[in-house]
C-alpha cells in the first residue's frame, strides 16, 4: 500500500508512534510518505520505501496566526495525487483530521478517493479537543474519518464520554521495538558514569508540561534519597523545568539530579535505570512508561487514563491516585529496598512489555488499512 502519514514531528509519543509506525510498515513492503513540517525526531532513515515531504508555511504580514491546516491540506492534495498515495493515516485530531478532511474533499473533486485513517492520541481528546474552541470541529472531523482508532480503551471511553460520536472507534494500543530495548543489545550502557554502585537510578521521561507533575517526581524521588541513596534522571525538556530545578534546589537534592534534554537515544539510559516515576495528571497510554518497561524498569505512576492497562498494579510496578506522592514513594521503596524483589519487578515489566510488541500490534493497523479501503471501494 501507499500509506500517507500525518503527525507532530517533534518528541512527543504521537509523533514516535507515528515514525515507528511508519518505519515498520515500510519494512512490511508498503510505500511511506511521512507529511508534516519537518523532519520527525525518530525518523533517521529515509530510504527507498520512506519518504518526507515537508509542509512550508510562507509568513504573511496581514497573518497574525500562519494558516498551517490550508497549507497541510494543500500539500495532502499535491502528495496524493504525485505519488498516488492511496490512504492518509492522521495521528493526533487537532488539527490534522480536520486537514485530511479537507484535502479528501479537494481531491473528491478530481474524482480521486483517499480515505483517512484518524488515530486519537489523548490531549486531543482530554485536554485540548475538548475545549469549547476546537470541540465542533473535533467532533466533525472524528465522524468524517473513514476509519478511527484511539490508543488505549481509556482514550475510547473519553472520547465517547466527551464528544458526540458516530464513528466506531477502534482500539489499537501503542507498541514497542522490543529488540530496539532490549538491554542486553546495549554494550555500551554506562551505568558507572551515571552513579555510584550503590545507588539507585530513578528515571523519568517526558516534555516536562504541567499535566506530568514533575513537581510529585521531585517529590517522591526526595522521600527516596532519604532511604537509601540514590540519583534521579530527567530527560526531556518542558516549560517545568525551571520549577524543578528550583525545587531541586529548595529541598537540597540539586547534586542528586541529572538533566538530560531531549534524547533520541532513551535506551540507552533506560538500560541503566531502576525505577521510572510517571505521576501524571491525565496520561491516555504513557508511551514513556512501555518504553522503560521494556527495557526492564518497573513504573511507579499515577492511576490516569490508561496506564493501568499498560503498567500492571504489584506485577510490573505499583499505581496510586494522581497527588498521593506519599503513596508513590511508600512504593518505590518497597521496590527499591530488596534486590530480590527488584529483580522480579524488573523481570515482571520486561514480561508485561512484550504484549505490546509492535510485530503484533502493526498488523491491527495493516488489517484497519485493508478494510477501510475495501469498505471504499464499495461505495
Ligand atoms: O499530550 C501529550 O503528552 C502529547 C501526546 C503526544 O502527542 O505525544 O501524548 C499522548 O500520546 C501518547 C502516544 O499515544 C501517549 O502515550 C500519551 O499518554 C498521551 N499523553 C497524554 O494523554 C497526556
């Protein structure tokens, strides 16, 4: 198939999502052609089965705010017809759903039919599709798919709960390149420039906003360090990361903490680490979380959303309410205090992780593709 795939090209999960996605479809023998803004993070291979084309917004003074979905609408209809692309895959609704709508219809004009493929993500349904600014057009652009998935059944249920649906809405879960994390792949996992022996490497990932509560991952880490010694690793950067650090600061722990930023190469310090802290306010699937378990770290984290289809309560890590940081670090001790139990914990999100192999999760989107357009066809 030629597969046109919509996403964020920056460090967020829809956007790792989306470049694996479409990297493994590409070895799978289908034709990719990655459409967005720039180059996706995760997207180091460009080769004869991966494209990018990338969607230029030309400044205008007479713009206050430059049209992107015109001109992301605009390079679908171009891209599908150049290259014959014969499904668009949207990853994140805002406002991508609603450029492949429009672009589908341009193209209908021309009597070529392109189906789209929308895969919801979670803030565009929790956080930001929701408000009153964005919800009809949300809300019509989720109906006018062709074909409509959400990460986790908790992102099914919200969107359902949220919006007026008429679409069937599959759940596809996010994955994992378990070869990519596994651990004993990595010859150079530098554990000994990190820490001490004795200390344990508490790791946590994301794009330091508001909604992932690094202030309760300061927190629970300080209630750590108090029992044993350990060192805490941030990666990612955020508009949070000030508050951090002068949280760090205020309660004395600022030589225990490492800042990493944006990483491409998380594996390689996910290999290290022995505990991941994700407290999140609101969390669809916590791809972060998958990734650390693969890589054999148990999770300490909030209850939100779909993490506890993903991290799994006594077996792969412990879940608490969102803001029960005494309950969180109470946890991660317990983990952390007896090497036996550690051992187990880290066997135990290893194992968990394997459900969500990508070899096994890819084909459900390859299924998605085939019957949408056949159901097309048909039409
Ligand atoms: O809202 C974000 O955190 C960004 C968003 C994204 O575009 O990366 O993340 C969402 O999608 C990820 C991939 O499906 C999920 O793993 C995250 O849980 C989800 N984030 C939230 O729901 C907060």
């Amino acid at each position: 198939m030629k597969i046109g795939i919509v996403c964020y090209p920056t460090f967020g999960g829809s956007g790792v999502v989306a470049t694996e996605l479409g990297l493994e479809l590409s070895k799978r023998g289908h034709e990719i052609h990655f459409i967005t803004y720039n180059q996706p993070v995760r997207l180091e291979l460009i080769g004869n089965n991966v494209h990018y084309h990338e969607v230029n917004v030309p400044e205008y003074p007479l713009f206050h705010y430059q049209p992107y979905e015109l001109a992301l609408s605009s390079k679908l209809v171009d891209m599908v017809k150049l290259h014959k692309i014969e499904i668009l895959h949207v990853h994140y609704a805002i406002p991508h759903a609603y450029a492949a709508y429009m672009a589908k219809k341009m193209l209908i004009e021309e009597d070529i039919y392109v189906p789209i493929v929308t895969t919801l993500h979670g803030t565009d349904i929790t956080l930001v599709g929701s408000h009153p600014f964005y919800k009809p057009a949300v809300t019509f652009s989720i109906n006018k798919s062709d074909a409509v998935t959400a990460v986790s059944a908790s992102l099914r249920k919200d969107t359902l709960r949220l919006f007026d649906i008429k679409n069937k809405i599959s759940v596809v879960p996010n994955f994992i390149d378990l070869e990519k994390h596994n651990n004993e792949g990595i010859t150079d996992c530098q554990r000994g420039l990190m820490a001490n022996d004795d200390e344990k490497i508490i790791t946590h990932i994301s794009n330091l906003r508001p909604v992932k509560r690094v202030q309760d991952v300061v927190s629970i880490f300080y209630n750590i360090q108090k029992e044993m010694p350990a060192k805490l690793m941030f990666i990612g950067e955020g508009p949070e990361k000030e508050s951090v650090e002068q949280q760090c600061a205020k309660l004395g722990i600022s030589s225990k903490v490492i800042f990493f930023g944006r990483s491409n190469e998380i594996d390689k310090i996910l290999c290290f680490s022995d505990l991941f802290l994700l407290p999140s306010e609101t969390e669809s699937f916590g791809l972060a979380a998958l990734e650390a378990m693969a890589s054999g770290v148990p999770v300490i984290s909030s209850n939100a959303g779909g993490i506890p289809e993903v991290n799994i309560h006594g077996v792969s890590g412990y879940l608490s309410n969102v803001g029960d940081v005494e309950d969180m670090s109470k946890n991660a001790i317990h983990i952390l205090n007896n090497e036996t139990r550690l051992e187990t914990f880290k066997a135990n999100a290893r194992k968990e992780a394997l459900k969500f192999d990508l070899h096994e999760i890819v084909p459900q989107y390859e299924k998605i593709y085939e019957e949408t357009l056949a159901k097309c066809l048909v039409l």
